[in-house]
C-alpha cells in the first residue's frame, strides 16, 4: 500500500504544533497548502524536513522517527 505523504506531513505537523513548535508545523504545513504541484509540494516539505533534522531542536524520539521517515519517504519519490 502506498503512503500518503500529505497526510503523514500533515500529522507531523500537528505533533509539531502540539509541542509548541509553531514555526515548523506552519512551514510544512505551509508547503502543502501553497504548492502549485506535487513536486513543488514535496521539495519544500523534503528542504522544511532537513531543516528541522538538523536544526538544534529537542525533538522527543516519536517526532523525531516520523520526521526522518517521512523525509526519507520523500527521497525515495523524489530521488537524491
């Protein structure tokens, strides 16, 4: 079965904002919302991801988990 990344970004996005953080749930959330076309949809939600990984935010391990699969999802559509 196929993953549907939309709606595991939109989830992320919700954990995110229920932990307070705010401006990484509106940018992935953001990028599904104001992208024109899939590809555009799902490169601004891999680069918001990459940010987040390797941003200095303490994420707890569940998000953390979710946030990688869910960019490595991503790469497998996308490609390197």
């Amino acid at each position: 079965m196929a993953r549907d990344l939309y709606s595991d970004a939109e989830a992320l996005a919700e954990r995110l904002w229920h932990d307070g953080r705010h401006e990484w749930s509106d940018r992935l959330s953001g990028a599904i919302r104001e992208g024109a076309t899939a590809s555009e949809i799902l490169m601004a939600l891999r680069y918001h991801l990459a940010g987040l990984l390797d941003s200095d935010a303490d994420l707890d391990e569940a998000t953390r988990t979710s946030a990688t699969e869910l960019h490595s999802s991503i790469d497998v559509v996308l490609g390197p």
